[in-house]
C-alpha cells in the first residue's frame, strides 16, 4: 500500500510540475527579463480572447469588441489572420462611437462557398460563410468590413482555382448590400517561429532587430495572393489596405522592435504586431481611436 501510495502522490507532482510549466509557458522566469518576454509571446502577446472567439463552432455567431454600450458600426470577417486585428480594430470602432463585429473561424476564408478541400469542419465553415453574409447584409449600422484572411495558403489547396470567384462573390454581395469592404493584403512571414528565431538570436549573441527578411522576397513569395486581391474589381467602396507598408520599412520586412516580437507564431501577428498596423486601418477608415492595447490587455465582450 505505501507503494501505490507513493507512487500516486509521485505522479500527482509530475501533473503539477507539468501544468505550472505549461502556464508559464516552460518556466520563463529562468531566463532573462527580454528572453523570457519573447518566449511568452504565444501566451501574453495574443489576443486573451481569441480561443472564445476563433473557432469552429457551427452555431458560432460572433464577439463583439469596443464600446459594449454601443452597437457595431464595422465588422472584421475572416480566419485567424483576421481575429489577429480584431483588439485593434475594436478600439478604432470605440473612436466612431461604437463597437466591432468579429467573426472569424479557424481555416475558413471570408469567400462565397468556398472551403478548403481537406477541412474536416468544412459544413461548418460553409454554414458560418453563410451565416456572416446575411448577417452583415442585414445590419445597417453596419458601415465597413474588413476581411482578411491566409489566402497564400488557400491559394495551394486542391481547389484553390475556384477561390479567385468565391472571393469576388462574397465581396460582390457586399458592396451591393451598401457596405465599404476593406481588402487586407498579407503580412510578410520569416518561414520559422519568430520567438524562437529571435530568442535563438540573443542567446547567440546577435541583436534580435536584425532577423529581418528582404521585401523583394515576401513579394514574390505573394505574387499569387496579390494576383488574386486584384481580380476583385475595383469600386468607390472597395478599399486596399497593405500591412507590409509598415512592416517591411526601407526594404526590410522586420519581426521584433522594443523588446516585443511582431508576431506570436511564424505567421500571426502579435498584439504589437497589429498595434503597428493600427495607424493604416485608421487612415483608410477615417478614424483616430482613443487609446492603446498593450500585451495581454483584454478588449470587448462577447455578444450575448
């Protein structure tokens, strides 16, 4: 008995050393303060929300971000290249006086019936297309929609041929609802987990600043996603937005400045990340929000 016993209360320590490490992300605090800051960006540097409000859910209705007394006056729709603006964008909606509409589902593109071939939840997806159509037709208070999305991966799946229709579909309906619809180009990626690159920097030696691609590259690696953003026909209400004007300044696209990296993962922008292109959304939307979202910082409320 005193064997099983302790063999329990071994394993019982074993959990609780393995579930302290995983919510401090490995133990961070043995590393340096700036180390340890990059290491945690998967955990503090990301939307707190976004495991409630990504998802793929079928009765998924959407989260709400901003002014919570007020009703939505923008939306965002998309995958989680999209949730990764919601934070910012909420606080661009406070400065009109009202809120952001979010919906964003994991692998599912802001298209018309357009899925990923291999997606297993792709009912789902083609149900929450459908749903975000008619919701956002309906609801006039809603002036402007942002989508964005992984179009450089979708472009590479097995029916990706017929994406280029089911975007200008989706962004058709849109415009004939009445709606300014905000066209987000991608964002540069490193083609590595930017943390770990950039804390493999400093234990190197290196300065973390200097991990930094050259535009050229991210622009030919994208010629597709560009190709395919203009095939959307050009209208009065139809706006670009390209977050590599920012990002990659004098030729360089960079991932990390002031001790903060620009992104979480190898593609998603961090809440830095997205605070950096927060300036861009406001100039095309015509706002100046009030305030700023700093790490780990929590915006809006779920709609009820």
């Amino acid at each position: 008995r005193r064997v099983f016993v302790a063999a329990g209360l071994a394993s019982l320590l074993l959990v609780g050393i393995g579930l302290y490490g995983e919510k401090t992300g490995g133990w961070l605090g043995r590393y340096p303060p700036e180390l340890a800051t990059i290491l945690a960006a998967p955990y503090d540097n990301r939307d707190p929300r976004q495991g409630e409000c990504l998802t793929t859910r079928e009765d998924a209705e959407g989260c709400r971000y901003g002014d919570q007394e007020a009703p939505p006056v923008m939306a965002l729709w998309g995958d989680s290249f999209a949730a990764v603006y919601a934070p910012v964008l909420g606080e661009a909606a406070r400065g009109q006086g009202g809120s952001l509409l979010s919906l964003t589902m994991a692998a599912c593109p802001p298209a018309f019936d357009w899925q990923p071939t291999r997606q297993s939840w792709r009912d789902a997806c083609r149900r929450f297309q459908t749903f975000a159509l008619e919701r956002l037709s309906a609801t006039p208070g809603i002036h402007t929609v942002i989508l964005a999305a992984n179009f450089h991966d979708y472009l590479h799946d097995e029916g990706g041929a017929a994406l280029p229709t089911a975007l200008r579909g989706a962004t058709a309906r849109l415009l004939t609802a009445g709606k300014r619809v905000v066209l987000t180009y991608p964002v540069p990626r490193l083609g590595t987990h930017v943390p770990n690159r950039l804390a493999d920097a400093i234990l190197a030696g290196e300065d973390p600043d200097r991990v930094r691609r050259p535009l050229a590259e991210f622009l030919n690696d994208h010629r597709g996603v560009f190709t395919l953003l203009a095939s959307v026909p050009d209208a009065v209400s139809l706006i670009r937005l390209y977050p590599h004007e920012v990002l990659c300044p004098e030729g360089e696209c960079r991932f990390y400045s002031e001790g903060q990296p620009w992104y979480y993962d190898d593609a998603h922008l961090s809440l830095t990340g997205a605070a950096l292109v927060r300036p861009l959304f406001e100039s095309v939307l015509g706002v100046k929000a009030q305030g700023a979202l700093s790490p780990g910082e929590e915006a809006g409320e779920e709609i009820p």
